[in-house]
C-alpha cells in the first residue's frame, strides 16, 4: 500500500493491485497498468543513467500518445519533475521557458527536434534529448538524440527507488493572465486534494492513501475518461490522475489535432463514461458531428468543459443531442485546481454569466481583502485556500502578487474578478480584460502587438480579442502602418508565425492612420475592439 499521496506511490500500489486492467489506450496501442508501470519504470531508468536526480526538471515536448503519460510517471517515480512545453511554440518562444525551467533533459516529436536544437543551445538539456517516431526524419545540428523506444528497451526495469514524499513537486507551466509562462509549483499532496478531486470524484475526499487504492479495486469506480485537450494543459494532466486513480481506463486521441469525429467514435468503441474538453473550440465540431451522423454515446454520462466556458447556445444543442449526458462547465485554473461546477438549472448569476457552486474554501475579497458577503452585488478577486500551490518557480514577485496570508490563512488569487450570489454560488467575470482567450488558448496582446510591430511596414498596433462563435474570441488588431506602407493581412499573418505560436497569430487587421493612446502612452483597448467591431472583416 502507499505511504505517501505521491503519485508514483499511489499508481505503484494500484498496478499492483489491478495489473491485468486496461489503463491506457492511444491509437492502436493498449496498456495494462502493470504495462504502463513498467514503461514508466524503463524511462525513469533511461534518467537515471543520465545522472537524472530527485527535484531535477525534465521536459516534454509531446503530442498526445502513450509516451506523455509514461515520461510523467516516470519522473515521479524519480522524484524528477516532468515540464509541459507547448508544441505550438516557435523556437523565439520556447528557449525562454526551457531557460527558465532550468532542464537537463527533453521528450520531444521527431518532426519538432528542429525547434528543440534552437530552443536548448547551450543549455544542459541539448545533452539528453529523447525522440519519439511520428513518421518524419527531422535532424538537427549539435544534438544527439536518441530514439525513445530504443532508449527504453535498452535498459532494464528496476524498482530500486528511495522513499518519496507528499511534498514532491508538481510544476505545470501556465499563461495566467500577464506576462510570459509560469511555472506553478505544487505538492503532490496539494495537488491530489485540490485538482485530483481527493481521490474519489463526485465524492468525499480519502483521508489514507491506502483508500485509493482499495476505491480503485472495485471496478464500478472505473472511470472510462477521454481528456480531449492537449497534455501540454494542466487539465487534461489532471484528468488523467483522476482517471487512472479510479482504476480506470483512459484514452487518448494520439497526435497534435482535435478530432471530433474520431472522438465520438471512440465513445462506442470503448464505453466511454466521461469527456474532458475546452470550450466551444472542442464542442462545437462535436456538436456538427453529433448533429448529421449516429454514435453510440450510450455510455457517456458526463462532458465537462475546463479552461473555457461553453457558450449557451453550443451548450444547450449538446445537451438536446445528449438528452442523457450531464453537460457541465467547470472552473479552475492551474493555481487552483478544481474550484467549482455550473450545475444544470442552476448555473447562472443575475446578469446571466456563468456562477458556480464553490467549496467552502473559495472566497470573493474586497479590495482590503475582506470576504464579501453573499448578495451584495460588489465585484470583488475570486481567492481559494486550503490545498493551494507553494508558488511559481524562480518568481517570488510573482507568488508574493498572488499568494497572500491573511489571518493566518494562506490564499491563491488567480486573477478573477467575481461576485457573491444570494445563495452562496459564485459568478465569475473573466481573468483580466485584455488576456485573450481562444480555443481554451490564453494570448497576450503585448506579445502579438511586439510581433506585430517588428515588420518592417508596421509602426504601431493594438490586439484585442473579438467574440467567436467557434474560439469563444479571436485574435485581432488595429495596425498604424509607417508612411507609404498598407501591410496586408496575409502579410503580417505570415511575419507573425515566424515570431508567435499560430494560435497567436490575428485574424482580422484593421490599418489606420494613427493608434489611439491615453495621455499616459498606455493602450486604449477600448478604441481598438470599436474600430475592429465596427471597421472591417475577419
């Protein structure tokens, strides 16, 4: 039985437990857990004999596929810290967060490794890089990889591993609302209570690790989850603990690309009972799908959208198409775990936004930091306490901003502005006004304005996100351009992929003469959603 909520530990004593039991299934790969266990067990021996040690970082740069989830366990099992990094990322974006997670060794896609050698030069990481087959034959100047599946079954499996702890780390890399990546830094313990639902979903939580693993024994817990969004998001990280600690089944659409098709027809295939997924981005093509083809959805019972709320149009079709499937929006961010659900029927606030039922630890403060009291009306900053992150890594002005004592108490402030319903339900306002939110994707418009402005026909922009019915919003911008110069939109779209991640990259530019900016220099957005909401066509 586990000693620690350490996850290494609790898997370990569940695939002992249950070693026969599907675990994971991606493509036409299938993995019992003891399979899994002992994949994790190759690749955490593949570290260790590259001098990989307890608290070390390693990197995964991956698409989807059985080899995400192994490499996680495998750092656990080492006490290591697996790094999530955004494949959509230009090399320009990347080797700042490979700098700043400090790694000494990366997973990334064969037809990435390009990317990765620009990212990783000079770092300690460009020493131990793994490659994972996708049918390409990428090579890169000054690396040495080595193939994964070589790499693993080069090695024999040992379980000869030192005590763990509860308070190993977990870091998921996260946008939050300003600035570049950061990485929020939680205990294992931390973690398993406030994003891994505490071991028993819809439940209360465990009080013993030896209780996970006796729930996850008898098989009408088993979950049987997709987590339809990238592993590069903490969402789907965490629903795959959730999954996996219930001595279910997870199963993974392999590749870099949503596919709503292929993921209906996996609910029949493999009785799915639960879906993850971002927002209208993942449900509106299922909604198209669901709406001119049959499925066998039978099975499902629950689809819950993190990361981004579904709009009530998309919401209510789903639910008209799956009269017998619970639809929910959930809340949370990465510095929060799992905070609150929209239950049908009563789901929203008085201006009709989303509000959602909220623990006893999640609060709305004043602006001294006071609870505000239910009813009141006040716009106050969403706070959670309890099992909170210990801060972000290599960022105390950062943590000092947004975890925050009082009364003894310690709170996270994720960002979010939110007001206290009569009843006690919580309706949320949004993380900040500017921070862009497409496709369950967070963009910053300094960072596509810097881009922007780095063509050489650009003098001056402003980047708003626009309302879609697709992406929930999208990029776009209000461009001044230099004297004689009309940059087209293919044009900066194409200079702009050179720069930014493609989801960054606008969809609509509107040229003027000049840029509105307040007295102080600082951006009107205002002006700039008017002109683009009134002046020309995505």
């Amino acid at each position: 039985m586990p000693g620690t909520f350490q996850i290494a530990d609790l898997f370990e004593s569940i695939a002992a437990a249950i070693p026969e039991r599907t675990a994971l299934v991606s493509g036409t790969r299938r993995l019992s857990f003891q399979e899994l266990d002992e994949r994790a067990d190759r690749f955490a021996e593949v570290l260790r004999a590259q001098g990989v040690g307890v608290g070390e970082h390693v990197g995964l740069h991956l698409y989807n596929g059985t080899e995400y989830v192994e490499c996680m366990l495998g750092c656990f099992k080492l006490r290591a810290v697996p790094i999530n990094l955004n494949y959509r990322y230009v090399a320009a974006e990347l080797r700042p967060l490979c700098d700043d997670a400090d790694l000494v060794a990366i997973v990334t896609q064969r037809e990435l490794l390009p990317v990765v050698a620009e990212a990783v030069r000079g770092q300690r990481a460009a020493g131990t890089v793994l490659v994972v087959a996708d049918g390409s034959s990428a090579e890169a100047l000054g690396l040495e990889p080595r193939e994964y599946e070589t790499a693993l079954a080069s090695v024999e499996p040992r379980r000869d591993y030192g005590p763990r702890s509860s308070d190993d780390l977990y870091i998921i890399y996260t946008g939050g609302t300003t600035g570049r990546p950061k990485g929020v830094m939680w205990r294992h313990e931390d973690l398993f209570f406030a994003g891994l639902q505490g071991g028993r979903p819809g439940g209360d939580p465990v009080t013993h690790p030896d209780e996970v693993v006796l729930f996850a024994r008898d098989p009408e817990n088993a979950m049987r989850m997709i987590p339809a969004a990238p592993f590069i998001h903490g969402a789907a990280q965490l629903g795959t603990w959730i999954a996996l600690f219930t001595g279910g089944k997870l199963v993974v659409q392999p590749g870099k690309s949503f596919d709503a098709r292929r993921l209906c027809e996996l609910v029949g295939e493999e009785q799915i009972t639960t879906i993850t997924l971002v927002g209208d981005a993942m449900a509106r093509p299922m909604v198209d799908e669901l709406s001119v083809r049959t499925y066998d959805m039978s099975s499902l019972f629950v689809i819950a959208s993190a990361g981004a709320i579904l709009s009530p149009s998309v919401k209510d079709r789903l639910q008209e198409l799956l009269p017998e499937t619970m639809v929910l929006n959930n809340f949370g961010s990465t510095e929060t775990g799992h905070q609150g659900s929209a239950f049908p029927g009563s789901e929203t606030g008085a201006d009709g936004r989303p509000s959602f039922a909220m623990d006893e630890n999640s609060l709305v403060l004043d602006d001294d930091l006071r609870p505000l009291a239910p009813g009141c009306g006040t716009l106050g900053r969403l706070a959670r306490s309890g099992h909170v992150p210990l801060g972000y890594y290599k960022d105390k002005a950062k943590t000092d901003e947004r975890f925050v004592t009082i009364d003894g108490r310690r709170f996270v402030l994720p960002g979010d502005s939110a007001t206290v319903e009569a009843d006690g339900r919580i309706t949320v306002y949004g993380r900040g006004v500017n921070c862009i939110n497409t496709g369950g994707e967070k963009v910053f418009p300094e960072e596509v304005e810097e881009a922007l402005k780095a063509h050489a026909d650009v003098f001056d922009a402003l980047v708003v996100g626009l309302a879609d019915d697709r992406w929930m919003q999208r990029v776009a911008a209000v461009v001044q351009p230099r004297p004689g110069k009309a940059p087209s939109l293919e044009d900066l779209q194409v200079h702009c992929r050179g720069l930014i991640a493609g989801y960054k990259v606008p969809r609509q530019v509107v040229l003027v003469e000049i840029v509105s900016r307040q007295p102080s220099g600082k951006p009107d957005y205002p002006w700039a959603k008017k002109i683009l909401e009134e002046g020309g066509a995505p």
